[in-house]
C-alpha cells in the first residue's frame, strides 16, 4: 500500500526567546553585560526578540509491501526569518537582524527510512539528512551540510519484551552542530553503539 500527505503551516511568534548578538570583539575588551570578551569573540544574551515568521511544508511518502518490508520519505522545509527587532542593544544591528535567517533552523530535512519486519527479527536502516545552517543572529557563522545513517536491530523476547542493537552514525560522519566566534567548533556524536533490554510491564 501506498500513502502520503502534505502540509503546510505559517507560523508567527510574538517576543521569541532566543541569543541576542550585542557585539563583537576584535582586540579584547569589556562589554556589557557579559564583561571581559576576548578577541575574536562575541557577547551574546538571552533576550525577546520581537517578531519572527516561520513558513514551510512537512510531506511524508511511506509503502509497504505485505507485513515484512516497509519504506518512507518525510520531507520538511522550512523558512524562518526575522520580522522586527525590538529594544536592540546596538542601533546598528537592528536593520541588519530584520530579513536574517532563524539561528539553527535549516531549510530542508530529509529522513529516508527501510524497515523488515519477522516474528524473529526486526531490523531499519535510516538516512537523515540536514541543509545548511546559520549558528547565530546575525547570520555570520555558518554551518555545514551533512548526512548521517543509522541502523537498528531488535529480536522480539515474547509479546512484551525484546533485546536490541542501536548504531548511530554507522559512517562516523564528522558534521557540525555549533562553531563559537573564536571559530571553535563543535561536533556530532561519532559512531556510538548501545543495546539492551527492553521490557513493557
């Protein structure tokens, strides 16, 4: 069988939460609130925003193939922009921030997922994918692409109960998921296998 839907969704947020850039230090200096920055980085607080907008569609496409095989694709997008600053910290960013991209929200999402379904063996494979994204308000620091597939694999122990197998980032896939304004960055989890014992009552 076959199946999917679509959805659309536009959203706007009032007051949003979120890191405020205030400035930049290029020599070393203090700066308030945060103090003593030194070169190369940036004083951020948390603070309202004002407002944003968030537009995009979510689509899924899933078949099955009697009750053994299984597939899907989701699909998100995503645009999440700045609409209005209010009270800014520095009059020469509040121009600047309306129109920017949402710090940490990519445009495009892509799972792509093959399961096998047995009385004695469950197993997937799945693929995640993730566009580039901006780390901070000002949209300055940019992080990369990547891919990553995971793979899980699960014998049922009796009706309530089963033993599993995880891998995540079964590539051990270096990607980014923060960069600092010192240019530090930081990175996803590596291959990491875990297991167990998983039990309903």
């Amino acid at each position: 069988s076959l199946r999917g839907h679509l959805t659309a969704y536009w959203n706007q947020v009032e007051d949003a939460v979120f890191n405020r850039t205030v400035a930049g230090s290029s020599t070393g200096e203090g700066i308030d609130p945060c103090g003593f920055v030194p070169a190369g980085g940036s004083c951020r607080q948390r603070d309202n925003l004002g407002s944003t907008r968030i537009r995009g569609i979510e689509t899924e496409l899933s078949y099955a193939r009697g009750s053994s095989w299984s597939s899907s694709v989701r699909y998100l997008f995503t645009h999440g922009e700045i609409i209005s600053v209010s009270a800014p910290h520095r009059v020469d960013l509040e121009g600047d921030l309306e129109g920017k991209r949402l710090p940490q929200v990519p445009a495009h999402r892509l799972v792509v997922q093959l399961g096998y379904a047995h009385p004695i063996l469950q197993a997937t494979i799945q693929g995640r994918y993730l566009s580039k994204q901006y780390e901070n308000d000002i949209n300055s620091i940019e992080l990369g692409d990547f891919a990553v597939v995971d793979l899980s694999i699960a014998r049922p122990l009796g009706a309530d109960s089963e033993v599993f197998l995880r891998l995540e980032n079964l590539f051990d896939q270096a990607y980014e998921v923060g960069q600092g304004s010192n240019g530090i960055v930081t990175e996803g989890a590596p291959r990491l296998l875990h297991g167990g014992v998983r039990a309903e009552f």
